[in-house]
C-alpha cells in the first residue's frame, strides 16, 4: 500500500506568513527557487467553512506550479495529514481572517 505524500509549506509572501498544503515541493528548475506543486484545498461537503480556506483557494485557483524564491520559504514538512491552511501577519503572528461579504441590504 503507498501513501502519497502531503508537504505542509510555510513562507513569506508581501508581509503575510502563508502555509499551504502540496502534492510535490522541489527544487527548483529555476536557479533559486523552490517549486511547490499540487495544491491541497480542502473539500467543503459539511455546513460550516473555512474563509481563509476560500480566500487561498480563490488566490490560487488555476496555479499549477508555484515558484517561490528560496528565501521566502520558512518551512516544508512533510504532513501525515491536512491541517487548517492560514494567512498570518509576519509581525504580529495573528491570522489574517476574511469576513463574508455581508448582503447588501437596501434602506
């Protein structure tokens, strides 16, 4: 029986701590950067979700390939399992959380 492989990625993006889950993380094809394939988002069958979860989902929707420069990126883990993706602020460590948008309601 073969598990596949699960990457837990950290890294620094425009001020933000950002952890992601991939398939693949490689070195590389270009001279400096780390590759991270796969994007692991999860699937919303149950009532309550995740905003931050769809707020990377939506940022990376199409992305087959990341190419993050090698000084951005803190950690790679390899996970057993999926945990909560997150945005935090690099300075103070709290997460970045997305409101819903609110229904416009006319007056």
């Amino acid at each position: 029986m073969t598990t596949k492989t699960l990457h837990r990625v950290t890294f620094l993006s425009h001020g933000k701590v950002y952890v992601l889950y991939a398939q693949r993380v490689e070195s590389g094809r270009l001279w400096g950067f780390v590759e991270v394939s796969g994007l692991v988002f999860d699937v919303h069958d149950r009532l309550v979700v995740d905003p931050t979860e769809e707020r990377l989902r939506d940022e990376f929707a199409g992305t087959r390939t990341l190419h993050l420069p090698m000084q951005s990126v803190l950690r790679i883990e390899d996970v057993e399992a999926k945990g909560p993706s997150a945005i935090r602020d690099a300075e103070s460590g709290e997460q970045v959380v997305t409101p819903f948008p609110l229904p416009h309601r006319p007056r």
